[in-house]
C-alpha cells in the first residue's frame, strides 16, 4: 500500500510551538512518517485521521495517550 500526504504546514508555528488544532495533527503525521515503522506508522496514522478521534482530541475525551498503537511507547 501507498501513503501519500499533502498538507501546507506553517513552518514557524510548529517551530515556535504555538501551532493548534490541525496543525497539531499534521505534525503529529509528520513525526510518526520520519521516525516510526512503516507498519507501526500506518496504524498509527490510519487512527489518528479518524474524525470521531481528531474530535475527541481537540474536545479532551481521548489524549494522544489513547492513540498509541500495540507497538508504540508514547513515554
């Protein structure tokens, strides 16, 4: 299977730390594509786009704790 993601990225926000909402969820894309498995990146990522789970994210019903992946350590 092929992932492709294109997403326009406020570079300065993430650096600077003040990105919200779907910038959150974009840089969380980014780092799980750079720095996790391929497979291990794929569940995660397939969980994180989820509607029903960006909407608990932003509402504070599920934190990225809740996403982890049987794999991942989030610690």
């Amino acid at each position: 299977m092929r992932l492709g993601i294109v997403h326009n990225v406020d570079v300065e926000q993430v650096v600077n730390r003040t990105a919200t909402g779907h910038l959150c969820i974009a840089r969380a894309v980014d780092v799980a594509l750079e720095t996790l498995d391929v497979g291990v990146a794929k569940m995660f990522v397939t969980k994180l786009v989820k509607e029903e789970n960006i909407e608990a994210l932003r509402s504070g019903a599920k934190t990225w704790d809740d996403l982890a992946v049987s794999v991942s350590d989030f610690l």
